[in-house]
C-alpha cells in the first residue's frame, strides 16, 4: 500500500451488519475516492468497539466507519475522542440516535457511505461521565445523546431483546408501560458548575448533548451538537396527567407550536403546567448524587445501578462527517448548528 493512501477501518457489530454488502459498498466507495482498501475490525461481547478503534488509530487510518447501533458508534467515538481521526456513521441498529440528530441518511447504507468518503468534517461535542458504582468503583464514559437516571434508565433495562429485534425502537414503549406503574420517585442532590447544591424529587432526570429522539420526536430543541454545554431535563410528574403534560409538550409544543412566533407566543403563556413536570437547566457540567442508588444509562445502553454521577461537555472533541456543503439549520431542529 502507497504510504501516501489515506486509509479507513471498519468498526462493524457482525449482529447487526449484512458484512458481504457493507463490504462490497466501502470497498468500492474507497476505491473511487482514491483510498486504500480498508481496514476491516470486528466487535464482540468482550469489546462493543473501543479496543479495536484504538487498534486501528495505532495503524494511522484517517478516518474510523461505525457500522452498527448506538452502542458500536458510542464505542468507536469514545476511542476517538480528542484525536484527529474523523468518524463515519453507518447507521445499521435500532435508534441510530446521533445519525438522526446530524440528519444522516438512516435507510440507505449507500448514502451514508457517500457521505462518509466525500463529505466534510464537523467538530461536535461528547458528553462524558464519570460513574461512581456501589462498591465505590468510578469510571469515565462518553456518550452522544443522552444520559439518564431514574425511570429513563429503568426502561432500558427492562426492554426486551426480541422485541427490539422485532419492532426497532418501538420496543422502548413497551418497557415504559412497564416501567412507569411501578416507578416510584427518588429524591437527588445536584449542583451545576459552581452554583450551590439543590435538591429535587424527580422519577428520571435526563442529561442531553443534543435533543431529537427516534419518530423525530424534539425532546429537548435547543440542546445542540456544537455548543460546548448540557441541556438537563429534570422530569417530576405527578401522576398519569403529569406524564400526560410531559408528552405534549415534547410532542405539541417543542414538534408544532415552537416552529411560528405565534406559537411560540402561546407556549410563553400557557406552559406553566408542563414546566412544573419538566424542568430544563443548562450547564458546562452537573453532578447528581440520588438518595439511593439508581439505574444509569448512555444512548440507550444500560450501565447498572450507580451512586453518584458527574456529567460534563467535551467541547469539540470529536470529529464526525457530514455532507459537505450542506448549510447547518438556525432553529435547533438537527442539534447542530
């Protein structure tokens, strides 16, 4: 191989890929670009993605294809981090989360591939955790949407593999009805940045990097890729009407009303309900501590029972492609500006 090919790796969950196709569709993208053959690195059970990336940034590939769901793309973006290796996104799993909020192609691999040789880079934040377990552990994740304590966390604990496989992220819906009955709130102490502690009642609080959920639903509109801070969703509903206001808000009014002035208008007069039910913070970090120890999880992938948690943005810190040329929306809509 020339040492002057720029040269990719293919970090690939062989559950979840057709491997003949994507293989067929990047090596023939690779050729065409002017690129060497690819680098090709399975995941496993032992390892969803980060050891193999790091073996590919010790061979000096350019850039690093995440062929699987969010959890291969949060594994690959977490070896990735503060490097200069750019990450492609080959959504192939469930949620395919980060794809949605950078507006990538989801039901065409051939697009996405396109995209990965002949778009552009784009700097975005990582959201990164460090995790403090029962027997006092703590360890450092990132993660790329979002982060959830509480209810949130409990829901993907209890969605049930087959159905994922069945429905996709439909699954998720199943769980929460489930979930919610016998959900019972919990109460934190949390801090943002330097300001003082405060606590609060809540049944899930969730930490976003950016704010568009699977259906398009805009959970939380202003929260973007690329604004070097955390958008915070603190949810304290009191009863089934209170998940009732919850729901219209994310679905009526962030989804319909908040794209016109006038309705914009009319959620600043008539939002006070939804807001005692969800309250939005903002912050370069946060730090939770629940009374007793809660379900924890990161883009969709659950990560056990924790008993504090500190959250913050990594400005910058990874490099994704996108198409190039394409002009970023002003509204919050795709989660980067």
């Amino acid at each position: 191989m020339p040492s002057n090919l720029r040269r990719a790796a293919v970090v690939f969950n062989p559950v979840k890929t057709d491997v003949d196709r994507l293989r067929l569709g990047v090596n023939a993208a690779a050729a065409a670009a002017g690129w060497a053959e690819p680098l090709w690195l399975a995941t496993s059970v032992a390892d969803p993605g980060q050891r193999v990336t790091r073996q590919a940034l010790r061979q000096g590939v350019t850039m690093v294809l995440a062929a699987g769901g969010d959890g291969t793309v949060r594994a690959v973006a977490e070896a990735l981090r503060g490097s200069e290796v750019s990450l492609g996104i080959l959504p192939v799993g469930t949620g395919n989360l980060l794809a949605r909020n950078l507006q990538l192609p989801l039901n065409s691999l051939d697009d996405a591939i396109s995209i990965a040789f002949g778009g552009a880079d784009k700097a975005i934040d990582l959201g990164v955790a460090s995790v403090t377990y029962a027997d006092n552990s703590i360890n450092d994740h990132v993660f790329l949407v979002m982060a959830g304590l509480g209810l949130d966390a409990q829901m993907i604990a209890e969605t049930r593999p087959d159905l994922k496989k069945q429905v996709g992220w439909l699954a998720y819906v199943d769980a929460g009805m489930r979930a919610i009955p016998k959900a019972e709130p919990f109460r934190i102490r949390y801090s943002l940045g330097t300001r003082s502690e405060h606590q609060a009642l809540v049944s899930t609080i969730l930490i976003a990097n950016c704010g568009v959920l699977p259906g398009n639903i805009q959970f939380l509109p202003d929260a973007l890729l690329d604004d070097g801070v955390l958008d915070i969703a603190v949810l304290q509903p009191k009863g089934v009407l209170g998940w009732l206001m919850i729901w219209r808000r994310v679905t009526w009014q962030n989804g319909v009303l908040r794209r016109s002035a006038v309705g914009r208008r009319i959620i600043e007069l008539t939002d006070t309900d939804s807001e005692r039910a969800m309250t939005t913070l903002v912050g370069t970090d946060i730090r939770i501590v629940p009374d007793h120890p809660q379900q924890f999880e990161l883009d969709g992938d659950e990560f056990g029972l924790v008993t504090s948690v500190f959250l913050r943005a990594d400005a910058g810190a990874l490099l994704v492609r996108v198409p190039a040329g394409r002009p970023m929306p002003t509204d919050g809509s795709a989660g980067v500006r």
